[in-house]
C-alpha cells in the first residue's frame, strides 16, 4: 500500500494518490499541526472522505507515538532525543502540545447515517484499524419489539423507562456482548443493529459502550452543532479533531440549531396534549409517574398565558412585527420561565410526550416537542450573561394570512458562528470539507470561526472529460434568463422547452434538468405538456428520445421517482430518460448520478432565494447592518453578496451530480445568459471555472456538445487522465521502525497500547491507572497511557429522574406555583452531611482481606455518581495525576463530590486505598481533619 511523506507524517493510502488529494491531506495535517482549522471543497470523484480519513488517523497515530517516547525519554534521555524531536515536528508547529492528556478524539460528522455509512466503508479500505463508534438516536438504533410498536416520538422517552426498570433485556445482555462485537472490527449503524438483533443486546448502548473507548466518532452534523444533544450524548469535544464532511449544509444546519418557530395552532395543540397529560397522569395505576398530574395543570396553565401574551402583543400595519432578539427572554421571564427554573418545565415537557406516545399511540409528530424546541433555544448555557449573542436574532411575530389561524412566533438567529465558536472554544481543529463551498472566502466568514488553513482543489479528471457550456439563447432565438422579469414570458417557457428537445437528442441516457424552485418547474412542464395548434407539444417531442420523471414534492414519493428513474436508464428498448429536479432539492445532492445515471446535468436559471420572504429580508439587512458597522477591513458580507452567494451555491451542487470518479464524462449546460457575467463564473468551482465557455448562439452550443459526446463514444477507453504521484515512504513511519523505539516498545507492558492503529487495534487508552505522582527519581517505565478516560456511564437526567421516580411513587409536583417564580440558585451547605451519615451501602469498596481493584472501584463509582459527577471525578483524577492539586485539596474537592451521595464516605475512604504510599499519611491526616 502506498505510503506518503506529508509534512513528516506517514499516511498510508489506500492506491496511488493524486496530486489534488495530496494537496487535501496536507492542508488537514498542516491544521491539525497547527491546531487551527481548515476549509476544503474538493470536487466529489476525487476521495475526498478517504483523504480526510487517512490523513486524520495517521497525524493521530504520529500525537500517540510521541506521548509513548515521552513516557520512555525519562529513563532513556539520551537514546530517544532525537526521535523526540522528529515526532515533535510531526505533530505540532505550535510547540506547546500536552502529551499528559488523552490522545485527540477524531468526530467524523456528515448530515445523513447514509453518508456516514459510506464514510465506514471507506474506512475499511484501508490499512488503518482504529476502534470506531457509530453514533444514532435510541429512536433508530432500538430493537426492542414494544418500543417499535411506539411513533418514533415517544421511543426514547419509553426506552429509558425500560431502562431504570431494568425491564429492557436488551440493555442487559449489553455488558455480556461488548467483547464479541470488539471482535467483529468496523461495523456501521445497520450492521450494528444486525449484531443487536442477533445478540440480543441494545445497538444503542452497544456503541456507547464503546464510545469513550473510541478513536474516532461517526455522527450525524447535529450531535455535535447543538450543546443540548452533545450533553445529552456524553459528546466530549475537549481538545478534539472535528471533521464536518459535505460541510456545504452547515450554515443552515447551525441556524436551525439556534432557531425556532411556533404557531398559534402549535400552542393550542400544545394546550390540548398538556390536558390529555393531566388526564392520563390522574388515572390510577399510569404508567408514566414522572410527572404528576400538577405538573400538567402548571404546563397547561403556562401555555395558556403564552397564547394569550402573544395575542396581546401589537402588529403594525403589514399585519407583523420585528422585535429585538432578547424580546423573547422579556416574554418568558413573564410566564415565571428563567435559566434558573427551565430545566424543570423541559422535563415535564419530556414526561408529557412520552405519556402521550405510550398511552395515546400517537404517531404524528407532537406540539410539545416543538414547544420544548423552543426552550432549548432560548435558554442554551451561556446565553443569559452575554447580551452580544442577542444582537445576532431577531423575533418576528406575523398573522398567518393563508391560514387564518392566527399568529406565528418566529426566533431567528443570523449568525452561524454562534453554534460554531460554541465548538470551536473547546476542540483543537474544525475542518469543514466538501465538493461544493465556493466561494470559500464568504463562506469562511459566515461560519464566524477563522480558517487559516483553505483549500480549492481541481478534479482528478482531465479537461477533455467534461463540456461545460453557457447558453444565453434557444434554438428560436429567444433570451434564456429565469429572472422575475423573464421567467413567465410564453417565449422563454417555450424555446426553453425547445432547448430541453435538442439536448435530449444528444446526451445519451440519463439527463437531469434543474429548475430554480419548483413553481418554475411546475409552470414550465404545464406548459409544455399543452400542444399549440395541433402540433405536437414539447413533451411529447422529448418523449419521442427520453422518458420525462418529474421530482415530487412529497418526501414519501421521491424514493419510487429515483427507482423508475433509474429502471428505465436499464431498459434496453429505451434511449434513456430526463430527471427533471429542483435546485436545493432531493435530487442535488446526496444521490448516485455516476455513468450513465447523469451524462449531462442542465440548470435553467439562477436559483436566488425568495427576495420577500421574512427571514431572508431580515437576514440580508442585519447582515448590511454588521457589514456597515466592521467596515471594509473586517471579515464581513453585505446582505447583497450573500444572496447571490446562496444561488451560486446552490446551483454548484446540482453541477456536482455529474462526473462521480475519475473515469466518468459528462456535460455541464447553464441555460441561462446571466451564467455567462464574469462574476457569475467566479462563483462556480475551481474545477469548472477554466472550462466554462460562453456562446452566442444556440446552435454552436448543440454543435459543441454533440461532438463532445460523440467523442466519448469513439475513444471511451482513451480518456486521459491526471497521473498519480509515486509514493514516498518516508515521515514519522520511519521514527516507529527505528530500533531504539522498537526496543523501547519492548519495556512495555501489553497493558501500555500499540503505537501504531494499523493492522490491529491498539490496546485501550483508557485503562484505569490509579498510580498518583512520581515517588522516585528512576521509577520503572510508566503505563503509555494512564489517562482515567475510562468508559462513561451513560446516563442522562432523565434516566436518574426516571429510576427515582420509579422507585417511589407516586411523587410530588416537579413544577410548582414557587419553582416557576424568578430564583437565584441554592447555595450548598458548608458542612459535610455525608462525612456523619451513618448509613453503610451493601458492599463498601475496600474489602477487609483484599485491596479493592482499580476496576471495581471505577464500577461503583459509576454505577453511584451522576454522569456530571462522575466527569468531575475524572476531571480531579486527572489535576492530581499532572500533581496540579495537592493531596489536601483533593481530599476537600472529592468531599464535595460525594456530599448528599448515598455511601459518599466510603467511597471517599475507599478512595485511600490507590494513593501512593508516600501520599497516603497526609491523605488520612486530611480526611481526618475534614470529618
């Protein structure tokens, strides 16, 4: 397997690189290197995923091989300098790396578990062999049979029921499968649940057993944009590697994170689901005692004031209203709803959804989820204390005219990098890549984060595979532009039409045509579809060489579309047929348009989003307002660019359906003369803004592509191709083949790890290692990795809440008259209750004949702490293991962590029995002090 020398980091690939993935890998080793980010558009064909895969693992595998050498530079100073500094050079430019942490998680992010599949599967073709997690919902991943008779909405809440009732056989047979399913290597989401479904065993809790374990995360774009759904995961970003693939939906993925939007029909739906709660709470023997009918009553009462709040509120004359984003804190600091007191009101809303699933067998999507959106929104960690995150929302409250239903509560926010300083504060490297981010430099600067690292790569195939052409007029003469002005023209429609007629002549079988938004399409086909004087009509003349399929608007009828799509590209007795698709739709992305699916891919106009909608005008002028403000010299747009920039974009993802790999041709038609400014070529890819040539007339745009088609026929198999560059084995391969690392690897335990991921899966960097600081000046060589990122106990509130309440019911009101009131958090007490508690749990963790294990005393810890209790304990393990708190401060922080916990003091005296000898009389003379 070829092997490359990049920046001094040996990645193996899988064949013979090209230049442009040459140039991918080393713009990801040089971020990560840096640790800054990295934006990449690579055209698809050219192995993108692969590259960000190899590259990633193999600097990663360099980050474990130098915190090895560390480790053996204490006792072997003057034999392993130099591979030291090799490998510092290697891994970082920065020269300020921690080795003493935990090597660098990788999260591998794509927006469908489609496309993360993919990413799996590449994955196995190569030579690395990390230990991998596959991140999915409880709602996708279960295989419980009562739980999937549930709609998808109620399934989680009822899942963790099932769990604290320890009722869920699934979840038990967990612990008894882990090891089986190490054994089976690289498996993706399906396949995980394949294993369940076999074992028996919960795929949900089967791969988050094996997620703090993990080298890299698959996961879809929202786990890690929204903080709620990263907390809810146990998602740690901390000095992480984040990797968005098909990065291209970001912007919009982290403006739906941070937005939301409620009808009045939403709320009194929500009014009616909160009384469907209180009945069903009050019935004797429910099943849901989470939540008790008074807290239904509370949320009832709540909602009802919302509605009548926002009916009070006044329009002006065009029936809306724009208000300041922190209006929206104003509105619910009067319904009694503060950071203080919301955690409360979202449980109850959790609870309500859950019992509504359970017991009602509801199956549409329910309005207290909605509403518990919204919550989370408004009240995200943070946000109460900096009042500049506000300036980047607005509210916007309108009558719905259409509906007539009343008003419609709408929280937008305009700036992307709220969601994405959120992840940058914490994780070492952001990389956003994908076939399709021109132009790179707005798209940076829309994101908020700086991109030091960019990178626009050409294709990996040549020129003469792909035509592309601007046609400004048809074959009548008429001028092709779908602006507003043009567009319902009866002559536009119709020498369109006739366009659409002579290319479905020439391209051979498939053709995929593209229209701006579907009432384009629409008129367009009507119109088509009618014949004028007996003659016969345009669609019955693109019958005559192609079979039309038209893109539904309906989700549920996409997926046949594609089938007969496809089956007729398969019937011989056919000459091919024509996808007639929208830009931004179904079929620009995502989908396989290799070979003959799409030899050709027309786009008939300039897909500029809706000039008077709401949210648009509002985004263009706050981004005229910041843009004004910075000035020219700040990394800003204007709201003008940014319009034009949202069609380009989506307009290059459409051209991306055509040319797959290296070996595919197609053509590549803009059918609309305002494709031909300069300014408009600039916005295409890099890849196709040198091919672009624009005619005059339409006849020397039918002539070109003709021939270029019937070229590809007579030579299909002399297609030139850019040639791959020979491998170089060389970079920080050649410091884990040195001798004096090799016999330093023999002074290892097995326990230590493997440096290298290749071949086999390196032991586990998480095993507990309870040995405190040094003692000695030549102490014996260390665990390679004694970091305490041991297994998460994955838990969420709910689940705690869930088994407390279980084990009591039924229980009291989780919302009162009181808890809605503002509140400023309780303060602890200054005593230590836990240190003259004098109950005993059944087994204390040290036994009176045998020190505890590590291991068992990790299991209780778990099975006792709370998930954020449980982190901190890690979060302290780690300071005292640096030796940044002393052993009296750690005592006085552990006393805290166990306070209020059942069995708190012995866990802490447990605690005793791994401090090092030297430390364990001052670590008895504190804890006597604090009791």
């Amino acid at each position: 397997m070829p092997s490359y020398n990049i920046n001094g980091i040996t990645v193996q690939f899988p064949f013979p690189a090209y230049e442009c993935q040459l140039s991918l890998m080393t713009t990801l080793v040089s971020a990560l290197q840096g640790q800054t980010n990295a934006l990449i558009e690579s055209p698809t064909g050219t192995g993108k995923t692969l590259c960000l895969l190899c590259a990633a693992l193999a600097w990663r595998e360099a980050w474990v091989a130098r915190k090895q050498l560390g480790i053996a530079l204490k006792n072997n100073v003057d034999r392993v300098e130099a591979l030291v500094q090799s490998l510092d050079k290697a891994v970082s430019s920065c020269g300020d790396e921690m080795y003493e942490r935990d090597a660098p998680t990788i999260y591998y992010a794509s927006r469908t578990h489609s496309q993360l599949s993919q990413a799996v599967h590449e994955l196995r073709n190569t030579s690395y062999a990390p230990k991998i997690c596959v991140l999915g919902s409880r709602d996708q991943s279960c295989v419980h049979p009562d739980v999937l008779a549930l709609p998808s909405v109620g399934r989680p809440n009822v899942c963790r029921q099932k769990v604290a009732k320890k009722t869920c056989e699934f979840y038990g047979n967990v612990e008894h499968v882990k090891g089986a399913l190490e054994e089976k290597g690289i498996l993706d989401i399906e396949e995980l649940g394949k294993f369940g479904r076999e074992h028996r065993a919960c795929p949900y809790f089967l791969s988050r057993a094996h997620q703090s374990k993990a080298d890299i995360i698959f996961l879809p774009y929202n786990y890690l944009i929204d903080a709620h759904t990263r907390k809810a995961q146990n998602i740690d970003i901390k000095n992480a590697i984040l990797i968005f693939d098909e990065g291209h939906n970001l912007e919009s993925s982290c403006g739906d994170a941070t937005s939301f939007e409620i009808t009045a029909q939403d709320l009194a739906n929500c009014i009616s689901e909160a009384s469907q709660c209180i009945e069903l709470a009050s019935a004797p023997g429910a099943a849901n005692r989470e939540a008790s009918a008074q807290d239904f009553m509370i949320l009832k009462e709540l909602l009802q004031n919302l509605q009548k709040k926002l009916e009070a509120v006044q329009l002006d004359r065009s029936r809306d209203r724009i208000l300041s984003g922190d209006w929206i804190l104003s509105l619910f600091r009067d319904l009694n709803i503060s950071f203080e007191n919301v955690s409360m009101v979202s449980r109850v809303v959790e609870c309500g959804v859950g019992l509504l699933a359970q017991e009602m067998n509801r199956r549409s999507r329910m309005a207290l989820n909605l509403f518990g959106t919204a919550l989370k929104v408004v009240f995200k960690e943070g946000f109460g204390a900096d009042e500049q995150i506000w300036q980047s929302y607005k509210v916007y409250i309108e009558e719905e005219a259409r509906t007539r239903t009343g008003r419609k509560l709408s929280l937008w926010c305009f700036h992307s990098g709220i969601a994405m300083k959120d992840l940058e504060r914490d994780c070492r490297s952001i990389v956003l890549a994908s076939g399709t981010l021109s132009p790179l430099a707005s798209f940076a600067t829309e994101m908020g984060i700086p991109f030091p690292h960019r990178l626009e790569n050409p294709h990996v195939i040549s020129p003469h595979q792909v035509f592309v052409g601007v046609v400004p007029t048809g074959p009548a003469g008429s001028h092709l532009s779908s602006s507003y002005e043009n567009r319902d023209s009866v002559a536009y429609i119709s020498d369109l039409g006739n366009a659409v007629v002579n290319f479905c002549r020439i391209v051979p079988d498939g053709f995929l045509v593209f229209f701006p938004s579907y009432g384009v399409m629409e008129r367009c086909l009507a119109a088509w579809i009618m014949g004028q004087g007996g003659a016969k009509s345009v669609m019955d003349r693109i019958k005559q060489y192609k079979t039309p399929i038209v893109e539904p608007r309906n989700k549920q009828q996409f997926g046949p579309a594609m089938e007969e799509f496809y089956a007729k590209l398969e019937d011989k007795s056919l000459t091919g047929a024509v996808f007639f698709a929208v830009c931004r739709g179904k079929a620009s992305e995502g989908l396989d348009f290799s070979d003959n699916k799409g030899r050709a891919v027309m786009v008939c106009g300039i897909p500029y989003p809706a000039a008077m909608d709401p949210k648009v005008k509002l985004k263009r002028q706050y981004l005229d307002e910041l843009h004004g403000r910075n000035g020219k010299g700040k990394q800003t747009i204007s709201g003008g660019d940014w319009y034009k920039q949202q069609a380009a974009r989506a307009v290059n993802q459409a051209l991306g359906r055509v040319i797959r790999h290296k070996k595919d041709f197609g053509a590549i038609l803009l059918c609309d003369a305002r494709f031909g400014s300069p300014y408009n070529i600039k916005q295409l890819p890099i890849w196709i803004r040198s091919l672009v040539k624009v005619y005059k007339h339409f006849g020397e745009a039918q002539g070109g592509l003709g021939r270029f088609f019937k070229r590809m026929e007579q030579q299909p198999d002399a297609v030139p191709t850019v040639p791959a560059v020979p491998d170089s084995v060389q970079g920080h391969a050649e410091i884990l083949a040195h001798a004096a690392f090799q016999q330093l690897k023999t002074g290892l335990s097995d326990g230590d790890g493997q440096v290298s991921i290749r071949q086999r899966r390196k032991k586990s960097e998480f095993e507990l290692s309870m040995d405190g600081p040094a003692t000695t000046t030549t102490p014996p060589i260390p665990a390679i990795v004694n970091s305490i990122k041991a297994t998460s106990f994955h838990r969420t509130t709910l689940d705690r809440i869930s088994q407390s309440a279980l084990a009591n019911p039924p229980r009291k009101s989780i919302l009162t008259k009181a808890t809605l009131a503002n509140q400023q958090p309780a303060h602890p007490e200054a005593t230590h209750p836990i240190l003259k508690r004098q109950t005993s749990p059944p087994q204390p963790p040290t036994s009176k004949k045998h020190k505890q294990t590590a291991t068992t005393y990790i299991q209780t810890l778990k099975r006792t702490l709370p998930t954020p209790k449980y982190h901190t304990f890690q979060s302290l393990l780690k300071s005292y293991k640096a030796q940044t708190i002393s052993v009296s401060a750690l005592v006085d922080a552990l006393v805290e962590l166990f306070e209020n916990i059942q069995g708190g003091r012995e866990l802490l005296v447990g605690f005793g029995a791994f401090v090092p000898k030297v430390y364990k009389k001052e670590f008895e003379r504190r804890l006597e002090e604090v009791s």
